[in-house]
C-alpha cells in the first residue's frame, strides 16, 4: 500500500465499514511497493534512524523515486476541487478511513509527480526529498488522527469553504495553501483549518497533506 496509507493505517487502522476488503486492496500500488514501504516503516522505527540529507540533489532524488513505484497520475483523488472538499466532508462523517486515506497524495505520488516541482527540490528553499516527505507524511498522520478523534462518525454541519484566490502554479502542479472550512450555522459557526494543501495535476485533485489546526 502507499506510504501514506500504511503509516495512517499502522497508526490508527483502517476499518473501512463500506467497502469490502478486495476494493481495499485495490488501493495497493503493488506487492514490492508494499514491501518496501513496511520495510521503511521498520527502519524508521530503530534507534539512531538519520536521514541522510548530504548526498548530491541528483542521487537523492534517484534513490528516494527507486523506492517506491511510479503511479503515473494522481489516483483515488476528485475531479475538482470542489469535490474533494465534500468526499473529504463526506468520508469524516461516515467516519470513512479508506476514503479520507486516499484522498491524500502517498509517496509514490509525491516522489514521481510532485516532488521535483516543488520549491524544496531546488535553491534556497531545498529539502532533500527524503526529509520532505517525512516532514509532509508526519503531518497528515496526526492531522488524520485528530480529524477521526474530535468529528469522525458526526455531522460537521459544513457551510461552505474558501482558498486563496491565486494558487501557487509550478510546472503542471497548481497548489492552493491556506484553505479554510466554515462550520456551523447561525451564531456558532466557526472557521478553521480542516486539512492542508490542496494540488492539482492534469484534471485531478487530491491533498498535499491531512494536517490541521485541530
């Protein structure tokens, strides 16, 4: 399975009520990319696990791409972003993991379509890719956890949502930072920050991260 999916599932683990377990399968990338995945998983987990930020921009982003399988497109996202916004309403009121799982970009999409685009991969802002997506997977885990924990299961009474007028644009990828969600009705309505940036590639959206301010 995805980076993403496996380190949210070996969090909090994934129960998906409407869905059977061969369409959960379906989301697995593939056998080795799931092997490799839990392996990364593990290697995570020992004492003294450094990430090695010094090797050459080139080689790091050669061997972090090896480790995972190239997917092609954004997969299990939405058609607009409009509609990711309300599968993601959807899904938390249903207390829908799967869903809400894959709505969010996992490694292999990030390392293949999203990474070398960025920012981070090149001058004064970069990231080794290894270190970003750490620091972008850590994220949306707790994100994931405090959503389910505090709405999963419960209507969000959702009122509407709002984002940046001018995304940021890099190469094929449009991103839009800072989206808010308005809950509630009447006098109780609130405003916060439900999930993190949402991308967009060639006619699919997806989040760049589940992270909130929850």
């Amino acid at each position: 399975m995805a980076w993403g999916a496996l380190a949210l599932c070996a969090i909090v683990g994934c129960s998906p009520s409407r869905e059977s377990r061969g369409e959960a399968q379906a989301a697995t990338v593939d056998g080795d990319s799931v092997a490799r995945v839990r392996q990364d998983s593990i290697n995570r987990a020992q004492p003294g696990y450094v990430v090695d930020s010094i090797l050459p921009p080139d080689e790091a982003l050669r061997r972090f791409q090896e480790s995972v399988v190239n997917p092609g497109a954004l997969v299990h996202g939405a058609a607009s972003r409009d509609a990711l916004v309300h599968q993601f309403v959807r899904a938390v009121e249903a207390n829908d993991s799967l869903t809400l799982i894959r709505s969010a970009v996992h490694r292999g999409e990030y390392a293949h379509l999203i990474y070398s685009q960025s920012p981070l991969a090149q001058g004064a802002t970069y990231q080794p890719p290894e270190v970003a997506w750490v620091q972008l997977s850590n994220g949306s885990v707790q994100g994931f956890r405090r959503t389910l924990a505090r709405h999963g299961g419960h209507s969000l009474n959702f009122a509407s949502y709002r984002c940046p007028e001018a995304p940021e644009r890099h190469g094929d990828l449009t991103i839009w930072r800072g989206c808010l969600v308005e809950l509630g009705t009447g006098e109780g309505r609130s405003t916060t920050r439900l999930f993190g940036p949402i991308v967009s590639r060639n006619g699919q959206f997806k989040f760049l991260s589940l992270a909130n301010d929850l």
